[in-house]
C-alpha cells in the first residue's frame, strides 16, 4: 500500500503519544521514522516500529528521558542519553556537534546509555542538509564474529559521513557487515541467493545462500579483517569518549540491544571552504567517477546518498510503499 | 640481512642530505621510515624509499618546503603542505591537531599539497603513543574502480584511528582496496593465490589470481559496494575541507601521485576519561574478542595494531629483516 508521509507521521506519532511520550517529541520521533521509510530505508522506519514499541514496553526505552551533559572541554561533550528514545538523542547530539562546530569550527559529542538510532545516516542528512559535514558512528550488541572467530563478539558499528552539496548531499552509512541482519533474511524469504557471499556454512566455506548464513550466523565484516578491525576500535573509541558501554558490555546486559555508545561530530564546512570551491570540486569529482565504463548495461556507478535521494523524490511524488501486515500491526496498536 | 633501526636510519638520512634536505628534517623523516620497516611494514619503509628519492629527482616533492597555515577557525585549521615531505608534513600535522584537541578537546587540521604519507598508521601511532586519539585519511591517485565499474577513478585512500592503551595502542591502518598493489604483487611473485577474492578477471569474474587481477587491475574495494562510498565520500572530505585536490584532480595532474589532501583529526581523551576507566573497558572488550572460539588451530584473533607491535618486539630484539637487494640500491645512492 502506499501512504503518505504526513499519514505516516500522525500514525505513529498517535501510537507514541499513547505510550506515554510527550506531544512535540513524539511528533518529531515519528518524522524521524517517516523520514527513513520516504529514504527507502523502511528496515529502519515502518517496519522498525513495532520492535521499538516492544522495546519501550520491556521499559529498555524512556520516553520521558532527555539527554543531560555530563562533562565539556570546549570543543568536545560528552552526554549521557538516560536511556531515551534512540532517534530523538542521536538528532539531538548531531545538532549539539553542529553548534560547537558553529563556535570552534569542528564539534564533537560522545553519548552514552542511548538506544538504537535507528538509521544512522539520518544524522548525516541532519548535519549535511544544515550545510555541515556530519561525522557519526554507534556501536550494537554483539552481531558478527571477529576476523578468524566462530562466535559473534563484535559489532555492525554502522559509519556515517555526510556533506552538504546542493544537488544533493553526498551521504555514506555503511554498517560493517558485508549484510544486514535485515538483508539475509530479505533474500531468504524472497527464494534468492545474496549477490556475494556474505558469510560461512556449516562447512566453513564462504556462500551466498542465506539459509546457510542463517545456520551458522557467521557473517561477514567488510573486507573481511578490515572490517573486522574498524569495528573493534570504532566500538572502543565510542565507548571510553562517552563513558559508556562497549559491544562486550552490552552483550553482558541483555539479549536485547540497548544502552549504546554513540559519536557524534561535525564540521562547519561552509565557513572553512567557499561554497563555490566545495561544489566545482565534488560536481567534477562525481561527473568523473559517473564516466566511469560500466561493467554492464544495468550496472549503476553510484555516489553515496544518490539512490536515498532519488528514493525520496519518487515516494514523494507516489507515495510511500509500506507493507499492508506492518502497516495493520501499527493501525492495531 | 638483519639491520638494527639505528642503521637504517643513519643510512636514509645520509641520503636524504645528499639529496639537499637539511639535517634535523632528514633524521626525523629517516626515523619515520625506519619505524614503517621496524613495525614489518617494510612496503613503506625501505622498499619504499628509493621511489620517495625519484619523486625528489623528478621534482614532485619539494625538500626545503615546511607546511604554512592557510586558515583557522578555532580547533580546526587549514595548512598547505608546500609539496614538501609526506611523511613529515603529516607528523607535523598531527602534532598540531594533538595541540588543538589539548585546548579544544578535539582538534582537526585539512591538509592540501602533500606528500605520500608512507604507512597511514605511523600517524595513528603517533597520536596514540602521546595518549591521545589520532583520526586520519588521505587520498590518492586514481588507483580503484568505482562499485560497477571497470576502470580506475576513486582511491584506496587509507583510514587510520588510533587510542592510546597501556598494554599496547589499538590502531587501525586500512586502506579501503581489500589488497594493495603490493600485496597482489607479493602474491604474484611467490606464486601464490590471494587467500580471498581481491579484484575481477577479464571474464568479470572474482578471482583470488593475481596474475589474473593483474590483467585488469580491476581490484576490488573492502565490502563492494561499501567501501567504494566510503572512498569516495573521505576523498571528497578531506578535498574540500583542505580546499586542495580530489582524486579526480590527483589524476589530472600526471600518471605520479602527488599534491594529495590529508585530514587529522585528534582528541584529548585523557582529558575526556579517566585513564582507569578506559583501561578497563578496553582490557575487557579485547579479553572477550580473543576468548572468542576460533575458526581453526591456526586462526589469530587479533585486535588492531597488535601485530605492528609484535612485529616490532621482535625485530628490536633481533634486528629488522631488509632485502638486500633495496639495501644495496640504498646504500648505493
């Protein structure tokens, strides 16, 4: 079915404010979720919904919590995120980076005791459609096993870079798994194999059959060790900047994903570099790597943000394509 | 043949001053050379030296040049590298950040007109053996296709972030190909498959062949798709924000690579954590990541830099393995 994104936007803003959350914060929360789903990204908008509502129901989520400082060194924050909704902390401590960079020209917040942000490059776009450059990064529970192990100790840590360009933004959100949870299962139920391997078999071999990914759950990082080890250290820096818990501590929690660590930082770009120089340079840079000799006909050379912002276009114009179950689980709550 | 790093040292700054660099710059870039070949990265160490002096003889790198700043905005700061010394103008750069992040927090300086930095990691070393966080990139030449592409247009540009730790820094060096030239190079002459995919055949096919990959040089980037976005949007970052060359302008200016754009990034987490907090997290996390189950008896869990700092135990110990070959190319200059 396809909906709207202001039918969106009251649907769950009604759904939280039923929960117990204020009427601007719920207002704003269920835009964030609206936002994703009008990017393409309904893993992380619609369809996330319900966990959340779940989440907030075991009382892993306050929604009446506010993010509160906890120390500054001028340039650099740190905030502790009491355990509130995941979107609303991460919107918050993206805009907090974006004053200090405002005031020092780059910024940065460290966050503590939040919840999953949902998608993360919703902060990019957040910064990056300010004119900033957006830096962010959280850690998750563990969800993929170290380079060389069988058990899943380390975290996805999804990376996010964004800056602004007026024909549109270029924003990265690269979680470091070669696959989502999301998009195994996707292949799975769809009767496909992934396009490249995205984990081992019980045999230990590397395959592309998401039934044989789901046995074993050994996934794989990005660039195998690499991967492997940008999520270590990603993980770490996130942790001890805020205080907070690393992947092992919250592995230690609970089953369940929450009281992460989150960086924030950003750039105030557009007073470090003339607006004129930043787009010749990024306009010329994406036209080369768009001349690029394809690898095929259907082969798409693709700047980081491109497909989200022409997603966005074609669901404004057409509506939101949201799946008529999750939709009806949503309408029911 | 086995070398102590005083030898190494003594014999690159020879030959940096006959070549017309001064003395203390000579010493301190020989050092930075002979700590790349004491950590086993000898690819940017020694081996690479004799390229760095026909790059001086061609007249990309300037030896009398010392970086100047272009602009400040508080904690961030722009500097022009003057085509000086990679390695140098990099060293200086992150001392700066380092000195920013001490009265900001966190501290960033975008660096145009530089020099091949050598190893990426001596940077994130550097930071993190002062105890404090060290963040950098570069670009680079063309030297990757895009996701969907057949020839070479975006960088491998490297991704370095260092934390200090009592028992040994967590650094991590990855350049964003799954394999360099080099690597695919080594493999080539010890007539060896790469242990996993590293770039297509003619027939577009993935293959652990390189001689294979060779024929194309169509490598391939960590996670696909992925890490050719992230390539991108670093070198368009640390272009802009240094208001010097993209990869695409890198590419233009000849078939070498100079004149690249650097960005380093510091953070006084002494400041920000207690030491004893940190230690802890970090202890724990790693402790938990190497008790993981391992894939084989052979398999090493590693965390990020533990091996760089293995390997320069045991070369202090007993000396540092050179080809002699390099050496004698060396000490012939």
């Amino acid at each position: 079915m396809r909906l709207t994104y202001d039918q969106i936007t009251r649907e769950l803003t009604r759904v939280l404010v039923k929960s117990g959350m204020a009427q601007d914060a719920a207002a704003e929360s269920a835009g964030l979720f609206a936002d994703n789903t009008l990017d393409g990204i309904a893993s992380h908008g619609v369809n996330r919904f319900p966990r959340v509502i779940s989440y907030l129901e075991k009382g892993y989520i306050d929604l009446a919590a506010k993010p509160s400082k906890v120390a500054s060194l001028g340039a650099l924050e740190k905030w502790d995120g009491n355990l509130g909704m995941g979107n609303l902390n991460a919107r918050f401590c993206m805009n907090r980076a974006m004053e200090l960079a405002g005031e020092y020209g780059i910024g940065a917040v460290a966050l503590r005791n939040t919840n999953h942000w949902m998608r993360g490059g919703a902060y990019g776009w957040q910064a990056a459609e300010a004119g900033y450059v957006g830096i962010c990064w959280t850690n998750t529970q563990p969800n993929m096993p170290a380079w060389g192990a069988m058990d899943r100790r380390i975290g996805n840590n999804p990376f996010i870079v964004g800056l602004p360009r007026r024909e549109g933004p270029v924003v990265l959100d690269a979680a470091l798994a070669q696959y989502s949870y999301g998009k195994i299962e996707e292949a799975l139920y769809a009767g496909r194999q992934l396009p490249y391997p995205g984990g081992y078999n019980e045999a230990g071999e590397l395959t592309t059959d998401p039934a044989e990914i789901m046995k074993t759950w050994r996934v794989i990082p990005i660039g195998f060790w690499k991967g492997s080890g940008m999520s270590i250290v990603l993980d770490l820096l996130a942790a001890v900047l805020a205080e907070g818990n690393s992947t092992y501590d919250i592995g230690q929690l609970s089953d369940d994903e929450y009281a992460l660590s989150q960086v924030f930082i950003s750039i105030d770009i557009r007073r470090a570099t003339s607006e004129a120089y930043a787009e010749k340079l990024m306009n010329d840079a994406i036209a080369d790597i768009k001349a690029s000799v394809p690898v095929s006909d259907e082969a798409a050379i693709m700047y980081p943000g491109e497909r989200a912002l022409r997603t966005r276009r074609q669901n404004s114009e057409h509506g939101i394509d949201v799946e008529e179950s999750v939709w009806s689980t949503i309408t029911a709550m």
